[in-house]
C-alpha cells in the first residue's frame, strides 16, 4: 500500500499528518507527504526516521504544486487530502490520478445547506460540491459528527472516523510538594471566551496555580482580562504577552493537574455555523487525552461519550466550586483519575472505525 497525505491549508492540523505517518508506520506502508517547509518544521521529528516516509515540499506557487502531485499520483493507492479551506480555485483544478479521501472538520459547512451571502461564499459551496462528488470517502475526527451526518444526510459512499489527534504523552510522576494548577489553554480573548469563573477560582483558591495558557490578545478584550488579575491582586495567576512555544507549553501541561474551559459551542460566520462537541470538535478533548487530565467545562458542551467519566461540568459558580473540591480531593488523596483516563486513552479505538 502506497498513499500520498496533502496538508498546504492549516498549520493546526500537522497533527494529522502525524498521525497519517503514525497509521503507515503500524501497517507498513509506504507514505508520501506532500506539504510547505513551513508545515514541515512542525512535524514531530521522530516520525521522521520512517524509513518508508517521503516528504515533498512546495518550493513554488499552489498550482504548480498540484500539477506536480497530478504527475505523481497514479503510483497513489488513494491521497488523503486532510483539510480543504483554503486554495479553493487550485483545489477545483485539481485533477489527481487516484481514488481520494477526504477530511472534514465541519461537518454542517459540508452536509447541511446554508444560504449564501457573497461571491467568496459561492465559489467555496460550488468546490465543496464537486469534491462531494469527486471523493472516494470522507473522514470525519469523531464519532459524534459521524452521527449527525448520519441524521441529517444519506451517505452515498464510506465515512470513516480517524482521531483529530493521537498524541499522547507518558504519564509523569508529579512531585507532592508541588502546588497543584489549573490550566485554560488557548489565546487569551474576552470576544471568544468567558473568564469570570475561573478568575473567581483563583480569588477562592489561592494556595493553587491558576494558568491561562495562551497569548494575551490584546486586539480581542485580552487587556481587559489582565487588567482585572491585576486590580483583584490575583498573584496566583499566571499569563503570557507573548507566544508560547511548543516545548514550554509542553511543560506547562506536563506540570498540570486539571484542564479548565469554558467553550462557546455555538460558533456561526457567513460561510456556516457549527457546533463544538457535535458538528466539530474542539482540542481540549485531545488535550485530556494527550496529557491524561480531567476537564472542568460548562454545560453546553457535550465531550466525546468516552470522556464522560472525567469530564466535570458546571452551570454556575456553585456547581463548579463543587467539582473544584471533588477533583482536588481526587488528585491529592491519589489521583485516579490520571490513570482512568490513561485506561480510557488506551483503549479508546481512535483509528478507522468504519461506518457507512
């Protein structure tokens, strides 16, 4: 088995080809990559050593690059092209010489109809329908959004489920000593996400770490934010003006204890609306899994089914405090949990459950 991966859209997901490379590796094929040098610098160098890997780089315009994979593709079982948002006039030109697999992120923009509002608008809906026609198969990150594709579609050809993200770190020892921290990962922004609860948290439970993992955007409300740690005298709490780089926000996460987010699940522009937890996944899920740590989040969000157990959400300030105390307990007295979620990890088929 030969297949080629095409990933020039989105840096966020070179984790999928991380995982492409992982899937070829455990099956023995052989896997051609083709991508920028930009999105290459973001692959975990250790996949690099598969001596059955082959990485090609664009070196000239988005077109010319197509026309070279054109050339190349008939040696291609299939192509899986992991993201299809950007490039829209070069992707409907495209005329690679194999069957294609198609990675969809959200789920609505491509399965349910939505009224369009300008000519971008257009010509994105006209590309999407060709290549629902053109595709061989369509993968999807979850199995939730394979069940609302489900309801709301008949399928006419195979979709299957592979993970957003396969990344997991090996689970650390964590010194007793140390104070126990609560991370909110992500950009720092008022206009995208809510942080009232956890700045009160911190104001409650000052003998814990309180960590906003992210760059402060200054630009959406993020100096607001800062302002209000500041005049609440909040010294437990820790942020970052500038960008995080992977290796400390590596440590950060390594050195946590609890996951906190408070996710708008209903997300809406021009284009479509989606909703995190249904439609489209969101990467706290992968974080827990990734990092083998338990989530507080709101409500509204419904996590993978698999999570449930070590997902703890709240309503209000009340019912947080209470799961606050709950994990705490946990976590001090001898963090089950960690190791529940490691079981989870581990069992949790997160390649190629195969539906139609």
């Amino acid at each position: 088995m030969k297949i080629g991966i095409l990933e020039v859209c989105s840096k966020n997901h070179v984790c999928m080809i991380e995982n492409w490379i992982r899937v070829a590796q455990k099956n023995k094929w052989e896997i051609v990559v083709y991508t920028t040098k930009e999105f290459k610098l973001e692959l975990d160098v250790d996949l690099h050593h598969y001596e059955k890997l082959k990485i090609e780089i664009t070196t000239k315009t988005i077109k010319q690059f197509f026309n070279y994979i054109e050339e190349q593709s008939s040696t291609l079982d299939y192509l899986v092209i992991t993201s299809l948002q950007a490039h829209f006039l070069e992707f409907f030109f495209f005329r690679p010489k194999c069957k294609i697999h198609l990675s969809i992120h959200n789920v609505n923009t491509w399965f349910v109809k939505k009224s369009v509002s300008n000519l971008k608008s257009l010509i994105k809906k006209i590309v999407r329908e060709y290549y629902k026609r053109k595709v061989d198969a369509y993968i999807v990150n979850s199995d939730s959004m394979l069940q609302y594709v489900k309801m709301k579609v008949t399928l006419d050809k195979t979709m299957y489920v592979v993970s957003f993200s396969m990344k997991q770190k090996p689970l650390q020892k964590k010194s007793k000593s140390k104070k126990l921290s609560i991370v909110y990962p992500g950009m720092v922004s008022s206009f995208r996400k809510d942080y009232d609860l956890f700045l009160k948290l911190a104001q409650d439970y000052t003998d814990y770490d309180f960590i906003l993992l992210g760059k402060v955007n200054y630009s959406e409300g993020g100096k607001e934010i800062i302002n209000r740690i500041k005049s609440m005298n909040l010294n437990n709490m820790y942020y970052f003006e500038e960008y995080i780089s992977q290796s400390k926000y590596d440590i950060y996460m390594k050195e946590a204890d609890i996951l906190f987010s408070y996710i708008n699940v209903n997300y809406e522009n021009s284009d479509y609306s989606e909703v995190y937890g249904v439609t489209k996944d969101t990467g706290v899920s992968y974080l827990m899994l990734e990092y083998c740590l338990p989530l507080l989040v709101n409500s509204e969000f419904s996590n993978f089914s698999d999570l449930d157990a070590v997902t703890f959400s709240y309503e209000d300030y009340i019912s947080l405090k209470s799961n606050m105390d709950e994990l705490t307990n946990n976590i001090l007295l001898n963090n089950s949990l960690e190791s529940e979620i490691y079981n989870i990890r581990k069992n949790l088929v997160l390649i190629f459950f195969r539906k139609k």
